[in-house]
C-alpha cells in the first residue's frame, strides 16, 4: 500500500537510477493546499504502484502558485511503465479535485554528487532549487561545472551556517544541472543571497569562474516547502 511520510527524501540513495522533478502551477496558496490534499488522497487510496518507485514527494513553491514534484525511480523503464499503467487514472483524479492545473516540464536527470557533512543532522526548513542552463548538450561540461561549484563551496571563507546540504542532477539530455539545496530556513537563504557577492558565495576567484563559466546560460532560484512525501508501506 501507499503510505505518508513527512520525512524528508534521501536525494543520495544508491538505489535512485532515474530521478524526475516536475513543476505545476495551481494558482493560489488555496489551490496548492487543495492540490497536495488531492494528490494525497488519489494515491493513498490506491497500492503503491511498481517497485521500481522508491519515492514521491511534492512541495509547495513560495511564489504562492507552483508545485514541484520529484519522483525517484529506479529507472527510466520504471516510469514509463507506470505512465502506461498507472500514471492517467491519477491525473483525472487530481484534475477533477483541482480543475485547472498546468503541468509546466518535466525534466529527467541523474544524481551526480551531493555535498553535506555526515554529522549535521538538522531537517531542512527549506528547499531551494537551482536550475542552470548551458548553451547545447555537453556532459562533460554539467560535470566540470558542478566539480567547479564543489571546489568553490569547500574553498569558501563565510559558509552560511544557515547551509545544510547540496544535491546536484545532471539532465539526461546534457543541456541543465539542477542543484536541490537544503536549507535550515528561507530567512537564512535569503540572508546568504544578501551577503557580499553575486549570489551565494564571496567575491572569490573560484566563485567567478563558476559564474562566469563558457556556456553557461542562465540560471533560476526557487524556493518551496516539503509538503508531502509517499513512499510504499
């Protein structure tokens, strides 16, 4: 059976193959409560549907209008089962509780390194998503990018203690890096974006050549709150 949890996901376990994060947007600060009741509801009424899923949690976005979703799959082969089997009955179901729903992308990637200290034991009172996008596909340059990220951070002279834990994916098809970043609470994030530097980070060397990085894009900052996790019973 399907059962909830409010604990937060391991972004790290060995066993996620195929990690997928989502964004819908709702609305209102109503309709993501209505949203999370609803998909709550649809899925525990029903078994847990295949054992490629390890996990299912969902958050709502600050921006008081959008949901981030992110599964963790054991597979791609996984997913596409379920969507062939599993996935539709549930989609009507939410869409009839919360009529209305835009399901903006769906983006498939693979966990490449998470950055954490083994003995911090804070849950996270913040999730901030990081999403990067390079100019074209190169896989080489998403992980020289985020090697480049972990060498700025372990480099750092003011670390926000308000940090907790860093995980970034590399998208399957080679264009994006999502860094999902666990924070102790939304205040200290936003007072690490506030400190000197261009974002979070001092004005170092390592940090500008992240920035400034050959090809990079663009990037966005998003942060949410863990609202309901669904993992088998």
């Amino acid at each position: 059976m399907t059962r909830r949890t409010h604990t937060h996901p391991d972004l790290a376990h060995p066993e996620i193959g195929a990690p997928f994060f989502s964004t819908w947007r709702v609305g209102t600060p109503l309709r993501q409560r209505r949203t999370v009741d609803a998909i709550a509801e649809t899925w525990q009424r029903r078994p847990w549907p295949s054992d490629g899923l390890l996990g299912y949690h969902v958050y709502t976005g600050h921006d008081a209008s959008t949901l981030l979703h992110y599964s963790q799959w054991r597979s791609e082969a996984a997913y596409e089962a379920f969507v062939k089997t599993h996935r539709q009955e549930r989609v009507d179901e939410i869409d009839t509780a919360v009529p209305g729903i835009e399901r903006l992308w769906l983006g498939r990637y693979r966990h490449y390194r998470s950055l954490s200290r083994p003995d911090d034991t804070r849950v996270p009172g913040c999730i901030v998503i990081v999403d990067i996008e390079f100019e074209g596909p190169d896989a080489e340059r998403q992980r020289a990018w985020v090697d480049a990220v972990a060498e700025a951070l372990e480099a750092e002279p003011n670390p926000h203690p308000g940090g907790i834990a860093a995980h970034f994916h590399l998208s399957t098809d080679g264009t994006r890096v999502l860094n999902y970043a666990e924070w102790e609470s939304a205040q200290a994030h936003i007072e690490a974006l506030a400190a000197p530097g261009d974002g979070i980070g001092s004005a170092t060397e390592l940090w500008h050549r992240v920035q400034t990085w050959p090809g990079l894009k663009g990037s966005t900052v998003s942060r949410y709150d863990h609202a309901l996790g669904l993992v088998p019973s």
